[in-house]
C-alpha cells in the first residue's frame, strides 16, 4: 500500500502566496479601472449645447472620435473584432439618440424663451369715454342708400332694405369662438419709419410681418385678453397667384370649420384697394390716436349663388357697427352690401372686414384692431 505525504507548511505557503497574487490582481484591476472611468468622465464632460452643435454637424467616423474619444485610436488603427465593432455600434446610436434629444431640446427651449418674451409684451387695450373725430385728409365723403339710426348702408343689390332687416336682434350661439384668415394675405400699406418694407407687388408683400396678416395678430392678441378662442390662419391665398384667392380660402375656412364645427365668427381681414395709392387712407382720430377707419363688406346671393347665412351675416354686421358707432363715432365706415358672397355662405357669422386703404400705414391698421377688439367684446359677451 502506497502512502502519500503531504507537507502541510509547503501547502500553507503556496495557498497564501495564491491568495496574495489574486488579491494583488484585483487590486490592481480596480485601479485602473477607475482611473478609466475618471478620464472617461473628464472626457465627457462637454458643453452640451456645442457639443450637440458639433455633432450633427460631423462624418460618420467624426461622430465616433468625437462622441467617444477612446474609440478614435481603435479607429484609425483597423484591428477591431466584429463583435467589438457590434458594441461601437450600439454605443454609437445610444449617444447620437441622446445628442438628438439634446439639439431638440434646446430648440424647444428658444422657443418657449420667445413665446414667452411675446407673451410678457404688455398689450394695450383699448379705453373708452374718448371723443373721436373723422380725419377728412386722404378720406372721401361717405356714401350709402340706407341708415338705422347711425348705421349707414351702401347697398349694392337690388334687394329692399327692410327695416326688420336692419334690426340688430340678432346673436349668435357662440359668442367664445372666432375665426380670422385673410383671403388676400399679401395687402400692405404705404411704408412707414415704423414699418418700412420693400413691396413685391402693388402694395402687396409677401412677408407676414407688414401684410394685412400683421393686423390680423394684433386683432388676435387683443381678443385673446378679452377671453376669446382664436383661430388665426395666415395661409397665402393670393400668393403666388392673385386669381382664385376665393376658391383657395374657401378651401381653407371649410377645413377649419370641419375640424371646429362650433365656430360662428369668421372674419375675412383685408385691405381696401379703393383709390389710387397715396390718395385714399380714411382715418379717424380717437382720443390722441389715428388710427385706420373699418368697413364690413357683407355678401349676399343677388348673383344666383346659394347663401342661406346672408341675413344673418348683415345682421351680426349691423350689430357690431351700431355698438362701434356709440363707443367710437366715426370708426367704421357704411357696410358694403354686395352682390357675391365672398365665401360668407360658410357661417351664419361671418363677414369681411376692411382695414384701412392703400395710404394708410401699418401702425394705423395695428391701432384700429383696439378699439375694434373692444367694439366685439362688448357685442359678444
């Protein structure tokens, strides 16, 4: 029988000289493991907003160097396994997917930051117990076939003006709701020091920021503090052809009514072309202000069209202008009756309102949509 003899201090020696090498080794391991994750969070520690910048702006091998500075080395080197290159890849996606969801983020940022400058900007409304006062310059004598009161009429149909149809008893069902567009987008006015723009058409532009849709947003801010819902849509319709505005706005308003069949109060915002240029500008003195005079042009279905809302549209015009005329005499002009429809068959509410002429400038037109704010208001409270 063989017997085996084993040094028991030999086997207590080499267990603890094992120990003691693996001990070293993690030792060592974490050493550098965390001197790798230091560096690699130096490195990280970018500007994220130039980072994001730089970024997007980058090759593909660029995004990698930049992204991941240890992986530049390995790639300029091509000794990397496909399974190391699998890891990059998926490494790679992580970080652009969180560069892009950083660039979105800024952009959303600067955004709010300037609807939130708008929306600090003070806006001024309208004060009532002014006297008023028609500006005769650049204006011309008003004319009209009909009156109720102060409410004057040019009728332009050969409809009757009944009295019943002047009646201002009318009102519609939803008084928190309304609609502005602008046919003809592009109507500007004369340039002003305030306003000065280079036309690209007879008084016509297309930018938004000295058109008739510039009257359209300070209309749009003025009722929104009155607590109204506004829809603005400033869509060109008149651009880059001039010919079937009407079928394009049409197409416009029906979308919108379709998406928001609530909606009564649908206002056409244009400029008059009345005049020759610089010749007519009606005005009206308000307090110390001059502002633009406003016209409703009202269509009917005197040309054979069907427009069933046409009475209804008169009579909302009617009731806007008699309360305008006893808050401020002199702010609009006769209602305008006309023989087309001007897509007014699309609204028991709806109406076009002239704002100003060719000669008026900008800030005349902004001023008016005050008072014209206040006028609405009071009629649809």
């Amino acid at each position: 029988m063989n017997v085996t003899v084993i040094n028991v201090k030999n086997l207590i020696k080499y267990t603890i000289g094992l120990i003691s090498i693996v001990f070293i080794v993690i030792l060592g391991t974490n050493y550098f493991i965390s001197k790798k994750d230091n560096n690699t969070k130096e490195t990280i520690k970018l500007d994220t907003e130039n980072f994001a910048d730089k970024i997007m702006n980058q090759s593909f091998l660029s995004c990698i160097d930049i992204a991941i500075p240890m992986i530049s080395s390995e790639n300029k080197e091509d000794n990397t396994t496909k399974e190391d290159k699998s890891i990059l890849k998926k490494i790679l996606n992580v970080e652009l997917g969180m560069i892009e969801s950083i660039k979105e983020n800024k952009e959303q940022f600067i955004e709010n930051e300037r609807d939130k400058g708008n929306n600090e900007k003070e806006i001024e409304l309208a004060q009532t117990g002014l006297t008023t006062e028609i500006v005769l310059d650049k204006n011309l004598e008003a004319s009209y076939t009909n009156t109720n009161g102060k409410v004057q009429v040019k009728n332009r149909t050969g409809y009757d003006i009944t009295e019943d149809l002047m009646k201002t008893d009318y009102s519609l069902d939803n008084n928190k709701d309304i609609l502005l567009f602008h046919t003809h987008t592009c109507e500007s006015y004369t340039p002003s020091q305030e306003y000065d723009y280079q036309m690209t058409g007879n008084y016509r532009t297309t930018d938004l920021n000295y058109s008739v849709a510039k009257v359209g947003d300070e209309l749009e801010n003025q009722l929104k503090e009155y607590g109204f819902n506004i829809i603005h849509d400033k869509t060109y319709h008149d651009y880059p052809s001039y010919s079937g505005s009407y079928d394009r706005s049409y197409a416009t308003v029906t979308n919108i009514l379709e998406r928001n069949p609530g909606v009564q109060a649908v206002f056409d915002i244009h400029r008059d072309a009345v005049g020759n240029g610089d010749d007519y500008g009606p005005t009206v003195k308000i307090g110390d202000e001059t502002v633009a005079q406003l016209m409703f042009v009202i269509g009917t279905d005197a040309s054979g069209l069907i427009h069933p809302n046409w009475k209804q549209n008169f009579k909302f015009a009617v009731k806007i202008q008699e309360k305008a005329n006893q808050m401020y005499p002199g702010l609009f002009r006769p209602i305008n009756l006309s023989t087309s429809r001007y897509n007014q068959q699309t609204s028991s509410g709806a109406v076009i309102i002239e704002v100003g002429a060719t000669a008026n400038k900008l800030e005349e037109c902004i001023g008016s949509m005050k008072y014209l704010a206040k006028v609405i208001s009071e009629v649809m409270k």
